[in-house]
C-alpha cells in the first residue's frame, strides 16, 4: 500500500468515526431534551415498540403509573429517568394493572422483573434492581 493509499484510507476512517460519534451524541441528545420537556418516548424490544411517558422529576418518580384505574390507550408504561446510578425499588401500592420492569445501566437492560397489580388483601409489592441503575422502565401487561 502506498503512502498516499495509507493516508487516504487513515482519513476516510477518522472521518466516519467523527461523523458515528457524532450521530450517538445526538441521539443521546434528543433522549435527554425529550425527558427533560416530559415527552414520549419511544423503546423497541425484541421488535416491538412501546410508546413510553417520561418521568424525571421526584414527584413523577413517586406516582408512577399509581393511581390509573383504567390501563391507558395512548402509552404502554412509563420510562424513570434517574440522574445518579443506585440500586432502586419499585413498588405496586395502588397500581391497578400488572407491570413488566426493565432494570437499565445507559440503556443496557441488566434485568428484569414483574410487579403483580396492588390487591389490598396482600399489600404492596416491591422488586429491586439486581445492581445501580439510572434508567426504569415499567411496562403495562395489556
């Protein structure tokens, strides 16, 4: 290869890794200005795709989905967005419906649980993450 091949090809690759980690950085981007305006948001699993809403203030944090008698039609669950990676638990007090919960570290799912609907007669519910996580995502069982 010669020495102008080298150089071409060095900068061509240099190239589409600025242009790669520039497409990450902003979708990173979109996720973070989405959560902080409490939009949707978007997650597909295994091919299917949940339409999220956004919580990432203390106080939506601590409702959640309680509260919701009937299981909405426009969302599919809630996705808890946390500043600080910590073990987290979640529970099912006055929740009326099922829920799949996604434990996630930067959008990596690390595990996975399920928190019955609340029934009075048992009391709450709680499941925990299996390690810190910054990311919840609660999925409603239609």
């Amino acid at each position: 290869m010669s020495r102008s091949t080298f150089i071409t090809t060095l900068l061509i690759f240099c190239f589409s890794v600025v242009i790669l980690l520039g497409y990450i950085s902003f979708g990173v981007y979109k996720i973070e200005s989405k959560m902080q305006d409490n939009q949707w948001f978007i997650y597909e699993n295994q091919g299917v795709k949940y339409n999220l809403k956004v919580a990432n203030t203390p106080d939506q944090h601590r409702k959640g989905l309680s509260e919701i008698t009937d299981i909405p039609q426009d969302y599919d669950g809630m996705l808890f967005a946390f500043d600080e990676k910590e073990v987290k638990t979640f529970w099912n007090y006055k929740t009326h419906f099922p829920l799949t919960v996604l434990w996630m570290e930067d959008f990596s799912i690390v595990g996975q649980s399920f928190l019955p609907a609340y029934d009075e007669t048992v009391g709450a519910k709680t499941v925990t993450s299996p390690q810190k996580v910054n990311y919840v995502i609660e999925i409603i069982e239609k």
